[in-house]
C-alpha cells in the first residue's frame, strides 16, 4: 500500500474501533449511541492527517487555538462538518471564533459572554455554546468556578446567549468519575441539556455518567 491508502486504513480503523467503543457503552448505559456526539481532536495535526478522517465519514472536529483553526480548517471543511472550539478563547478572538466554528466550549467569564454576545449579533450567527467549569478547582485550567456558574448562566441569558451545555476537563492522573458525575449534576441542577466531558483515557465512563459530546483526540489520530 502507499503512504495515503496506508492512513485512510488507519483512520478508519481507528475511527471504527472508537465508534464500537461508544456503542458497547451507549447500551451498558441504557442509551442511544446517536445521542453521543464523537468529537475528533485535531489539533496540533496537519491537515494530511485529518483528511483520511474526514473521508472515512466523521463530521464533527475540535480545535483548541483560533489560530491555528482559521489556517488548516476554511480547505478541509465539507457541508457536514462540525467544528467545535475546545480550548479558551480570547474575547478579542470571540468574533473570528463565532465566524469559525459551530460550537464553543470554553464560555467561562464575563468578559467573553459580552464579546460573544456582540459577534452574534453582528454577524447573524447562533453557534451551540457551552460553559466551561473548572471541575475541579485548579489554578491553571480555564473554566468558571463552580460557585460561579449561575451568575454567568444568568449573565449569558441577559446577554441574549442560549448557553446549551456544561464543558469539563478533569485533573490529570485522578479518577475523572467523580469529576463527571459532580459536572452532571451540576449541568442538571443549571438546567443545561449538554454535557461534554471524556477524553481518549476516559470517554467510555464520562458516557456512562452521561457525556453528550465526547472530545477525542489521540484515540483517533495517534500521539501528538
Ligand atoms: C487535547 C484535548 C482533548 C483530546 O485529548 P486526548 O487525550 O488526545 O483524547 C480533549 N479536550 C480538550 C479540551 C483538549 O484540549
């Protein structure tokens, strides 16, 4: 085989045994496998990469930095792809951000729900928006504070933002359930219909605990 047969192959067993995964789960749960929304991570990933993905069918693709979205995604996008922002974003980005990508989840201050707010409105877009917490409470990760998720739910729908869903990402080398389970709760509790948690270490029990969005990348395309 050559280069590009070889990682079509590889792509789409990669992505069929990802895929398998999220079905065996779904049943042990008791839910539909369709309701789970597989999230490729390609960051950090040339578009040579992505493109085997992309034909072996999957749609939905998270990046972490504007930037670097802005430069691979605007040749590689199809009709059907889904482009979700994973990482935390700038305000003065917001507007690149809401013109880029069908998703943002890293709406986690004050500050980025106003310049979210005003690129909607001067663009005419609606993206799907998530609120990111900071699980579990740690000095270096992006997200809100827990106690402080109402106040920005509130500021967002002030603001005229439908935020949909609740964004995590637990502490590295711990047990992410317990993570999980207080995220959706929490997500619950805000009256948030999404949840998007689980990465390649830990999407099976962040879909056990009710993941609706998955974000997966080295699974998918191999160490970065
Ligand atoms: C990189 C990244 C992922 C994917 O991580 P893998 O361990 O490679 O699956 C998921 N979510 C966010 C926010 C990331 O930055």
């Amino acid at each position: 085989m050559n280069d590009a047969n070889e990682a079509a192959a590889r792509a789409a067993a990669r992505l069929a045994a990802v895929t398998e995964v999220i079905a065996r789960t779904a049943k042990l749960a008791g839910r539909q496998a369709s309701e789970i929304e597989l999230i490729a991570v390609s960051k950090t990933m040339p578009p040579e990469s992505i493109q085997p993905l992309i034909d072996a069918g999957q749609a939905s693709f998270g990046e972490n930095r504007v930037q670097e979205a802005a430069g691979k995604w605007p040749a590689l996008r199809t009709p059907a792809t889904r482009l979700h922002l994973v990482g935390q974003l700038q305000s003065n980005k917001a507007r690149e951000a809401v013109e880029l990508f069908d998703a943002i989840h890293s709406v986690d201050r004050a500050s980025l729900v106003e310049a979210l707010a005003r690129a909607q409105a001067a663009t005419g877009l609606r993206r799907q928006l998530f609120a990111q917490v900071n699980i579990g409470a740690e000095d270096q990760k992006g997200g809100c504070a827990i106690a402080d998720l109402p106040a920005l739910l509130r500021q967002a729908a002030d603001a005229g933002l439908a935020v949909e869903g609740l964004m995590c990402v637990p502490p590295a080398d711990t047990e992410a359930a317990p993570f999980f389970a207080l995220a959706a709760r929490l997500a619950r509790d805000n009256g948030l219909t999404r949840l998007s948690m689980g990465m390649s270490a830990d999407y099976e029990t962040a879909i056990m605990l009710g993941a609706t969005q998955i974000r997966v990348g080295t699974a998918l395309f191999g160490a970065r």
